[in-house]
C-alpha cells in the first residue's frame, strides 16, 4: 500500500517541540496490505491469549427471517484499536453518552488483528531503523554559544536549560 503523500505527518519538524526532539520513525515506500484478521475474538475481562494489536468490535451475524443463522459473522469497529499483552484481562471500554455526558462502562469484543511474536524468545530485536538518526550537531546547550533567553521565550536549542541566578 503506498504511503500518502499529505498525510500531515511525514514533517520531521513536527517532532521537534519546544524543550526536546522526538525521534524520526522511518516508514517503508510500501506498506503490506492489512491481512484478513482469522483471529480469535475474546470478550472484555477474558484473558488475553497473545499480546498484539486487538480491535474492540461489534460481532452480528445475519439471520434468515431474523432468528435463523446464516453465513459468517460480520464485524463492525467499536472503538480505538489497542495493543493489549497476553495474560492480562481484556479490558472494557468508556463510553460518553452524547446527550447526558455520561461516562459509562461498556463490555465489548475484541479481534486480534495482529500477533506480536517479536519477544516471543526473550530477545529484544534491533529496531532502530525505525528511526533516522540524530543529525552531528552537538546534543546539550551547554556545548553551544546561545543568547540568553527569557521566561515565555521559545528556546532556540533543545536541552537541558537552567536559570543562572541562584
């Protein structure tokens, strides 16, 4: 799948902010294709049988004159997707009624759409290429010349700043 070209987030200045600069993820030209999820489907408060992406869904499934089964079963997204770790409890999501803002606790079901296996061995992959590497300028302020700046100023350099009164 190609990467969009405007998608307001592929500017490395957008991870520059104000007292520290986040790291640069580098993405591929070209993405794979999202595979159809055969997953399992758990309900909140089930354990979790593999760590990975989870999608909280709505299952249905179509019936013949509205009580008898047919096919497959549909799933509709009901939420955020999130990245939940094996042997915790699947959890529950907050739902805000529109009308009221009331906050209420809705169980939901989960679908694994992605397995993470990379750890599955104990041994932490290399994952820096995920990220471009920091330019040769000097990492600290104190190893450069900068003019003094005030409180409210933005500061022209990321580091670590300190007042010089005591």
């Amino acid at each position: 799948m190609p990467r969009p070209q405007n998608d307001g987030y592929a500017h490395p200045e957008k991870y520059n902010y104000r007292f520290y600069e986040l790291a640069y993820p580098v993405f591929p030209d070209a993405l794979p294709e999202v595979p159809d999820p055969s997953a399992p489907v758990i309900q909140s408060g089930q354990n979790v049988p593999f760590a990975g992406i989870w999608e909280p869904v709505s299952v249905e499934q179509s019936r013949v004159f509205g009580t008898i089964p047919l096919g497959g079963k549909l799933f509709t997204n009901s939420g955020c997707f999130n990245y939940l770790i094996d042997d915790t409890a699947a959890p529950n999501l907050i739902a805000v009624d529109p009308v009221t803002s009331d906050v209420k606790v809705k169980p939901v079901q989960w679908r694994l759409l992605w397995e993470d296996t990379r750890y599955r061995d104990g041994v932490i992959p290399d994952e820096s290429q995920y990220f471009q590497k920091l330019s040769e300028a000097p990492d600290t302020a104190d190893s450069l010349t900068v003019a003094p700046v005030r409180t409210g100023d933005v500061c022209p350099v990321s580091g670590e700043w300190r007042t010089e009164e005591r």
